[in-house]
C-alpha cells in the first residue's frame, strides 16, 4: 500500500468522524428555535407572535446562571428563583442592557434536566408542564419574549428558560452601543448568531475511542 493511499485512507477516517460529530452537534442557536416553537404555539391558538427581545434574551442566560447548575433549584419544593434585585443589579450590567430600560417581566418559565433534547420538546415536554405554564404561554399582554439554553460548562445540567415582558418593543431592554454583550457558555435568542453552547460533550468523547480503534487496526493492517 502506498503512503499516498495511506493518507487517502486516514483522510477519510477523520472524515467521517467529523461527520458523525456534527450529526449530535446543536447546531444554529437552540435558543431562536424556542422562541420559535413558543411562537408555532402562540399562533396556533391564534395568539399573536412575540418580538424577540436580544436584551431580554441575555437576561434570561443570567437568569439562568444565577442557578450555578443546581437542578435541583428548579421547582418543587426545595425550588427557588432569583432575587428581583438582581435583573437591576447583575443581570442587566452582565449584558450591556441599560437598567433605565428594563420593563416588567410578566411571565418566567424555566426547566432543567440531565440530558439534552430538540428544542421543540424542550419546549413542549420542560416548560409546559402544567396549567399555570400554559396560562404564562397564552398570555395576551406579553409583547415581548427572550429565550436562554444552557449547560453547565458546556454539559449537563440542561437549564431551558422563557422571560416574558409586556414592554415597548422598540425601547424596553434597549443595550450599550446597540450590541448586546455575548457571554459563554450557553446562548440567547435574537443575537443573529449561532451557537453551540448546549453541545453535550459526552456524546462527542462517544467518537473518540472509535477514531483511536480505528487508527489502530489501519496502521497495523499497514505495518506502522
């Protein structure tokens, strides 16, 4: 066998391995996509859409952070949420959102769980999961909505939460420059980006021991 063949052969290892890994990868920004399927089930119930509010959106990823991955913080009774004070005091100076904008929030939904999941069952299966979610969804008063997905250092625990706002969408939630400031890991909605932040790593250390197997048997089979 020829080292031409050789490197033709090793190209086409890591190929596929790079296939395979973009195939579990999230791809786009998971947050936009429940926004979107917040939206699909507004309209259904022929509710108006929401306006994706960046600055809220980054809120939300702090408002998630301020759990520093306790899933167990999440609902139930041993549940908690945040103090008010830190939308003014953290959350908005995080993301470059001016505190003299901020508006109420009328509706908050957050879940949280082990593994990672399309974002349109996260949406369906985490957040709606009882009466008072589907009442914070239908809700007629909200104008604008701001979506969070994260993982703890890029792993699980998976945090999926909704802040709702009655604001001005023109003014309410307005940022620094224009520019809402970007923070790792997790991502937000409405910040015209892609984003990889709830990528779970542990299906990705699944393609290594093949890679290295594989590696393996061919420089055996050609004597390296």
């Amino acid at each position: 066998m020829t080292k031409t063949t050789w490197l033709l052969l090793l190209s086409l290892l890591f190929f596929l391995a790079s296939a395979a890994a973009t195939q579990i990868k999230v791809t786009n920004n998971p947050a936009d996509q429940l926004v979107e399927a917040l939206d699909n089930n507004r309209t259904a119930q022929k509710l108006k859409s929401l306006h994706d509010n960046p600055g809220l959106a980054c809120i939300a990823l702090q408002y998630i952070k301020a759990y520093q991955g306790d899933c167990g913080a999440v609902g139930g009774p041993n549940g908690k949420k945040p103090a008010e004070s830190e939308f003014a005091q953290t959350f908005a100076p995080d993301c470059g959102v001016l505190v003299s904008t901020l508006s109420p929030i009328t509706g908050r939904l957050l879940g949280c769980q082990s593994h990672y999941v399309d974002p349109s069952e996260a949406f369906s299966e985490i957040l709606m999961k009882d009466n008072k979610s589907l009442e914070i969804i239908s809700n007629k008063t909200h104008t604008e909505v701001g979506a969070g997905v994260t993982g703890t250092d890029g792993g699980a625990p998976y945090f999926w939460c909704l802040l709702f706002s009655n604001g001005n969408i023109s003014s309410s939630f307005a940022v620094e420059g224009g520019v809402v400031k970007v923070t790792r890991p997790g991502c937000f909605s409405g910040a015209n980006d892609d984003c990889s932040g709830a990528y779970d790593w542990s299906q990705t250390r699944r393609i290594w021991p093949f890679v290295a197997t594989a590696l393996l048997v061919v420089g055996h089979a050609f004597g390296f």
